[in-house]
C-alpha cells in the first residue's frame, strides 16, 4: 500500500481561490464554493458510501480535500490526538470522487485481508492505520470548533447578492439596506424592472430586516474549505458557508 501514498502536500489555502470545492474547477465558477449542486452532491455521496471503512476504522473526525496532484483523507481516531493521513495521487481526467473512492477500495481490501487472516477487527483497522503518515498537527485541523450559522434562507440573500458572510457586519442594517438600493436601482419597476422580480426583492429585504432585528441560528461543526467527517453521527458534513464561532 505505502507505494500508492504520495507526501501530503500543504492544507487548503482557506477557500481564496474560488474553485469548485467538489471537481476543482475554475471555470465559471465566480464566488460560489461548488460548479453545480449535482457536482456537490456527487462527492458527498461517494463520500457516504464509504462511511462503514471509516467507522471500522474507529475515527472520531476526518476531513477530505484535494489540490490539483492528489486526494487527502486526514483521520483522527477516538482516543487519541496522532492525526494519520492518506494521499492519493490524482488520475488524469477523473474528478476527486472518483479517486477517492479507489483510494476507499484499497484500504478496504486492505482491511478485509487482514481480517479474513486474523479474524481481528481491531488488527485489520491497525494495519490500514500503520499505512498512514502520522503527524502531530493541531487537532482542531480535523475535529472543527462549533459554529454558529445564521438561519436564513439563502434565496432572501441571493435576491439582495449578498453572502452569509456578511450577515456577521457590525452595521448589518446598513448593509441590508444598502444592498436593497442596489437592486431596486435595477429591478424597480419605475426604471423599467420587472414586477414580479422586484416584489421578491422588496420581499427579501422585510425578511432580512426582520432577520437581523432578532438573528438565529443552528449549531454544527465543519470547516470552509474541507468536507467534514463526524463520528458520532457516522456522516459527512459539506464545507460551510461564512461561520461565527459559537460561544
């Protein structure tokens, strides 16, 4: 197996880069975090398919990214702090779900050898563990601090082309507002806009307002720029959108 992990390259560059955080891709793709929601969800379920290797593997938290050369799976097991890492080298003309998911079958045929040999569980998961890089990173790079997100429907912010980002501005009603004057300059019926547009316009301004008079929002961990392994509820979190850090 060693002879399939390459070096692991240096961590995400924190989502600056703008490329799709499923495929990689630049083209088209603006501000947004992913190309297209069937991109997104294509990683996420490959991801999901492979939960079981991961709980064999006795893993509290993970996180998977990716660079232009190779794959990263970073895992952190229940009891203790030793970060292991697997890299795998990205195949020409595939997207990083699909490496990942032959990266997936290796350690699991891996591990299902051990076993079938041993009749040890505990024996197969250290043998695929022993396959890794360790290092000693800071823990907080793969179990994420809790965050707070603003819940709001993303279709009120999308309408005044604002992010939930910026829903965290210490002059927030300043900021709605003035996005609201930038649409309505647009879209108000009066300068030739469409009606029917500018009424969800007017719409999404009364919500955001009513929003930032008495904010909520949920708790959950994750990161921005990293899908996000949680194993206490055996599932994949998707990178975050802005974050504040709860309290």
């Amino acid at each position: 197996m060693k002879h399939l992990i390459v070096r692991k390259p240096p961590g995400p560059n924190g989502g600056k880069s703008y490329r799709c955080l499923s495929c990689g891709t630049t083209k088209n793709i603006g501000r947004r975090k992913y190309c297209s929601a069937e991109c997104r969800q294509r990683l996420h379920y490959k991801l999901e398919v492979r939960t079981g290797l991961i709980k064999a593997l006795n893993i509290q938290y993970a996180t998977f990214y990716f660079s232009e050369a190779v794959i990263i799976l970073d895992m952190l097991p229940y009891g203790t702090t030793e970060i292991f890492s697997f890299a795998y080298p990205r195949s020409p003309g595939k997207k990083p779900s699909d490496d990942f998911s032959t990266m997936a079958d290796i350690l699991g045929n891996i591990w299902w050898s051990v076993k079938k040999r041993t009749n040890k569980r505990h024996l197969a998961s250290h043998y695929v563990l022993e396959q890794a890089t360790r290092n000693n990173g800071p823990v907080i790079s793969v179990k994420p601090s809790m965050i707070k997100l603003p819940s709001i429907k993303c279709t009120a912010l999308s309408y005044l082309h604002l992010r939930k980002s910026e829903l965290t501005a210490p002059e927030l009603m300043t900021v709605i507002k003035n996005a609201y004057r930038r649409q309505a300059k647009i879209h108000h019926p009066d300068l030739g806009g469409d009606a029917e547009t500018f009424r969800k316009i007017h719409q999404a301004y009364e919500d955001l307002l009513s929003w930032a008079r008495n904010p909520t929002f949920i708790k959950r961990r994750g990161f921005p720029d990293k899908w996000f392994y949680d194993g206490g509820a055996n599932r994949w979190v998707r990178p975050t959108p802005g974050q504040v850090h709860a309290r």
